[in-house]
C-alpha cells in the first residue's frame, strides 16, 4: 500500500517512478534554493490568518509522529475551528492519497474545503459582470461576491489540481464540505494592500483536458479540475505499481521542463537526454511535454531532426496529439526556426539589411534598476558615457526598504540624472519598459522629482528593446543577456548573472550574519548591475557600427 501527495497529480510523473523503482535510491543533493520572498510570503499569510480568533495553527506539531498530526487535525475539525493552518490529513490508503494542505477553510455552509498560498498572481482583472468569489485576510472562510477578476486558469490551473486532492482527501474524514471548491492566496491584491484568497471551483469546465484523455474528434475541450485530477493520479498510481514491481517498459522519456531545474531526479533523466535533445535545447518558448511527446511519436526528436523537417507533412500526425495547445502550429513552426538558427550555430538572425538607426546625443547615460524580494527598487544604476569610455555611478540602500526609504532612494538617483542632463542634449537608454514603469508608478507619489523624470522619460527615454525586435529574431530570445553575448560579445563577471539570482544576493547583503558575507554579497549586486548598464552600452555602439 502506498500514497502520493498533492504534487504528484501535478509534476512530472517519472518523479513518481523514480521514487518507486526499487534499484533507485533518492538523490542527495543540496536543497534547491525557492523563489526569493516565497517563504516569507507564505509564513506572513499563514501567520496573518494565526492571528485571527478561532484559528488553530497546527505548524509546531511538524515533527511530531503521523498519528499525532492527524489526530490533533481531526480534534480541530470536530471542534469547529473557522481555519487550521498546517494540519496532516489522515492518509487514504485505498484512494493512494497523503496531504497537509496550508490551510483547511470551513465553508459557510459547512465542512471545510482546502486552502493554498502562492508566491505568483493568480488573478487578472476582468472587464465583464461575472461573478468572482473571494475572501480578505485574515478570514478566508468569509466568502464575498464580486466581479471585475478571475482566476487565471490558463496559467494557474494546475493549483486546482492540487486542491482536487486535498478536497478528496477530506472526504473519508467526514469534515468535507459538499461544494467541490478549494481557495487560493496569491500576490493579487483587491481593494487594500492585503492578498486575497479567491474560491476556485473544482467541477467546472474550465481546465484543459490531457491529451490522453478521450476527448472529442475535433480535440482541446475543457474539463474539471477533478476530471483532469482524476486521470493524472491514475496515471501515476499506476506507473507506481509497475515500476514497484520492476517493470519500466510504459515509463515515459524524460522531457525537460522549467521542474527540472529543482528536481532531485535532474542528473537521473539527463543521463538519457541526446545533447541535441529539443526539450533540453530549446529554453525559449519552449514546448510543453505534451507538444514534446506528440513530435517524438511523429519521430522528431533532436534540434536537428526538427530543423530538417517538413512541418506541412508533420502537421497532419502532430496536431491531433496537442489539441489543448492554443496556436500549436504557430509554436512549432516557431519552434523550427530556432532550431534551424541553432543547427547552424546562429544565435541572432537579421531580419532586413541595411543600418540600424540608433539615436545619439551629446549625453548618453544607461540606466538599469534591481529590485528585491518584496518589490522594492533598492538599487539605481547608471553608466555615463564619455571620451575615457565612462563610468558607474549608482544610487543603492541595503536595507529592508519601506514606502518611504524606497522613494528617497529614487528621488537621490532622479536628483543626480537631473543634474547630468540639464541644460544638454541628452539621452537615456535602457532595455526593456522596466525602468520606466517603476518611475512612472513612483511618480503617482506627487513626489516633485519624479514628476519631472516622468515627463523626461517620456521623450528621452529610449527602449533598446524595441530596435532589436524590430531587427533580429533570436535562437534564445532576445533577452539582454542573449542578444549582449551574441552580437557585441559581451561577458558578464559573474558565472550566474540573472534577475532572480540578484534578489538571493540582495538578501544576502541585507540579513547575512557575517558582515563579510553581506559586504561580499553587496559588492556582487553593484558588479553585475554595473555589467548590465555596460551591456546596454556595449549592444548600442555594436548596433550603430552594422551596415
């Protein structure tokens, strides 16, 4: 006998035959390192909704045995608590289901239904009278009717999947509410600066069906959470029992996906992957297992295989096995011209001749902004053109920033640009809208300052970004990092230069107890923002010198 978790209905499912091959040990590895702030926002959630009367916070009981945990959650139930916070289910055994889910919600009309807290938007705004059921912290079983929002299924729906396990899980226990619905708390925020948890049903037709499943002749229906749950997990029960018993032969290939990057099974499947390999080679855009699985049944398989390929005597085998794919033709032909770029060892592909027009000025300044965990701009950074090539200036505070440390900052740094460009012909470059819809979000402040870099920005700002879409399709997008390595050739010092990495360093910098760790820490943040203000730089001057 044996159990899966909420995540198994929803990962990918050689995890599952990994952990029941009986020659495979679990790999030790480091634990991979969460989303920066995911932990936190989570712990500030559950610690919000702690606080409320009525609320039973089962967290410290972690390490105590199974029994213990699941009692003490049964003993919470019986007794009515409106939210219990960290409870372990009791174990279904015969259905092959385990779970603690963040929180168990009491319904108004009685029972409970199961709760998750997510570090991702699970909302966009709606411009319809549809109705949308929500509930402000810290009493998510209080349920409001709106509209103007809904669940971003498309993207989202793989947390209903999660919550179709644990709305089951609560069946046997006799506490589960009648109405198949679980709540989501993500980053969204309606009407106050607090997240909100938003009521997602379970049985509506709303999640795309599984390419496996039966679906109809012309394909890409819809189904409920709890139809989809319901075919994933028999899925995975099924390749747990055969591969107990030693038998792989209906296990799938590995097919890498953005999972993998945290998976302890990584090492495991890349040992099988070709190097050529789509799913491993294609990073941008990249199709999902689904679009993967249907390619390798039509024999393609390698970026060389699909670079060599005639789409049109594809299609007619392809389509069939990714009609819940929105636009598949569309991705893979998209997809075949990265392969061919790559096939070719291309990385930026031209697509017209001649100049590329690039503005110039007597001042040229490039601007690049780091944000931390909490969406703060704690670092401003500049580079400044000039005759000895120029130099880094920066404006940055290695602290937990509020409201008003956070405007402070980006009134010094508008302050200093203001003083560069006055009374001179200049301009300022960046790539990509982010600065500017920082500044122009700060701006609402009424601060003075910032109105003026809002009204400068506006017409000498200039978007890098938009000349090179207009001018070069890339093999892995057009990122900076991708578009600044290929065609200058730029190199970033940092071995992990990113975004997200930046945000782990700033945490670093601002709570590391070892005050040489945060000055390490902070001396990598200043560098690789200065590399990308250097990139900007050295990207501008290589596409004024084409011809």
């Amino acid at each position: 006998m044996f159990t899966l978790d909420p995540y198994a209905a929803r990962s990918c499912p050689l995890k599952t035959v990994y952990a029941f091959r009986p020659d495979l040990s679990r790999p030790v590895v480091e634990a991979p390192r969460g989303l920066p702030g995911s932990g936190e926002f989570s712990k500030d959630v559950l610690d919000r909704i702690a606080a409320a009367e009525g609320t039973v916070d089962l967290r410290g009981l972690a390490t105590a045995s199974h029994d213990d945990q699941e009692a003490a959650c049964l003993a919470a139930l019986a007794a009515g608590a409106p939210v219990v916070i960290g409870a372990l289910l009791p174990r279904d055994w015969e259905q092959h289901r385990q779970g603690r889910p963040d929180l168990l919600v009491r319904h108004p009309a009685g029972g409970y239904v199961p709760g998750v807290v997510k570090f991702q938007r699970a909302l966009d705004p709606r411009k319809d009278d549809l109705p949308f059921r929500y509930s402000r912290l810290p009493h998510p079983g209080e349920p409001i009717q709106g509209t103007g929002w809904r669940y971003r299924w498309h993207w989202r729906w793989p947390n209903a999947l999660q919550l179709a396990h644990l709305w089951l899980l609560l069946g046997p226990t006799g506490f589960q509410a009648d109405e198949p619905v679980g709540l989501v708390i993500g980053t969204d925020r309606i009407e106050s600066a607090d997240p909100v948890a938003t009521w997602v049903g379970l049985a509506e037709p709303v999640v795309p069906a599984a390419p496996q499943q039966n679906v109809d002749d012309d394909g890409g229906r819809l189904v409920s959470a709890l139809d989809r749950y319901a075919h994933e997990l028999g899925t995975r029960v099924r390749l747990a029992e055969a591969a107990a018993s030693g038998d792989i032969t209906d296990a799938p290939h590995p097919i890498v996906s953005h999972e993998c990057s945290y998976c302890v099974w990584w090492q495991t499947c890349r040992s099988l992957l070709d190097d050529d390999d789509l799913s491993l080679r294609i990073n941008k855009s990249p199709l999902d297992r689904h679009e993967i699985a249907g390619l390798r049944l039509a024999g393609v398989t390698t970026v060389a295989d699909l670079a060599a390929a005639d789409v049109d005597v594809l299609l007619p085998r392809y389509l069939p096995t990714v009609a819940h794919r929105a636009g598949a033709e569309d991705r893979l032909r998209m997809v075949q011209r990265r392969s061919r770029l790559l096939a070719t060892g291309t990385e930026l592909d031209r697509l017209r001749p001649g100049p590329v027009a690039v503005p110039g000025a007597d001042v040229e300044i490039d601007i690049d902004i780091e944000t931390s965990r909490t969406d703060r701009v704690y670092l401003w950074g500049f580079w400044v053109s000039g005759p000895d090539g120029g130099h880094y200036r920066h404006f940055s505070d290695f602290s937990e920033l509020d409201d008003a440390a956070e405007l402070d900052l980006a009134r010094r740094a508008m302050c200093w640009l203001r003083d560069q460009v006055d009374g001179v012909d200049a301009l300022v470059f960046h790539y990509s809208d982010y600065e500017v819809i920082r500044l122009n979000r700060l701006a609402l402040t009424g601060e003075p300052t910032l109105g003026w870099a809002r009204d400068f920005a506006a017409s000498r700002f200039f978007d890098l970004f938009d000349l090179v879409r207009a001018n070069f399709f890339g093999a892995n997008g057009l990122g900076l990092k991708a578009v600044a390595s290929a065609g200058p050739g730029f190199d970033w010092r940092d071995e992990e230069p990113g975004g997200l990495n930046s945000m782990a360093w700033f945490d670093e910098a601002v709570g590391a107890g070892d005050p040489a760790v945060r000055d390490a820490a902070r001396c990598r943040v200043l560098r690789y923002n200065e590399d990308d203000v250097r990139a900007t730089v050295a990207l501008r001057r290589w596409l004024r010198a084409l011809s």
